[in-house]
C-alpha cells in the first residue's frame, strides 16, 4: 500500500484486508512490524523461506533500501539510506529508487529493479 507507506495482507478465503507491517507514517524505522515500523512509498515485495523461518522481503522505494519482515519485526536489509549505487553487503550497498523483487527460481537470491540506476541487482539470500 504504497501510498500509506504499509503493507497489507489480502485474506484470500474472505478477501479481508488487515495491515502485516507499517504504521501509515512515512518514515525510517525498524521494529515491531505494526506498531513501530515505518516505511517511505514501499512498492515491492518477495518472499523467501528458509526451513521453517518465513521471510518477507520489501522494497522501501524513498528510503532507498530493501527491508525484511520476520517474525512480526522489520529490519533493514540492505541499503544505507541514501540514495547511490554500491554494491556490498547491509549497509554498504547503495540503490537508487529500488521498485520491484522477485524471488530467484532456485530461491537462494532476491532480483531487484533498482529504477534510477537502471540496473536488476542481485541480493544472495544464503551469505
């Protein structure tokens, strides 16, 4: 829900929308998915699973990183929250306007469109 800076959860049985991760307030904040975290114009998502731990990857569009969601708390992933292009690990790596993931088919790395610097970086989940 980029507009209200939160990602929904769509209930497929009844269709029913509740919020999964954000306060509604722009911002730059990791914490409790719902009642702490804050994200800037998310606008992409892929999810990850490794043995029984679920991981939601998201796309925090203005704040120039990729955050994950696990285990009802968001932690930045990647990215220094500055706009740029550097590749690295955590806080090393730069993007410019990163929009959408996707899941690789072997499920070890997230593919991001990082729109301004006009790239598909590659995030190896298994590090």
């Amino acid at each position: 829900d980029t507009n209200n800076n939160k990602i929904e959860r769509i209930q497929i049985s009844n269709a029913q929308v509740t919020n999964f991760a954000g306060t509604g307030t722009a911002g730059n904040k990791d914490g409790a998915a719902t009642t702490t975290a804050q994200f800037n114009s998310p606008t992409g998502v892929a999810y990850y699973k490794s043995g029984s731990t679920e991981l939601i990857y998201v796309s925090d569009t203005q704040n120039y990183n990729i955050r994950v969601i696990t285990g009802g708390q968001v932690y930045t992933f990647s990215g220094s929250n500055t706009y740029g292009f550097a590749d690295g690990q955590g806080y090393l790596s730069k993007f410019n306007t990163p929009m959408l993931l996707m899941t690789s088919p072997d499920g070890k790395n997230i593919l991001v469109a990082d729109s301004q610097n006009h790239k598909i970086r590659l995030l190896d989940l298994e590090q």
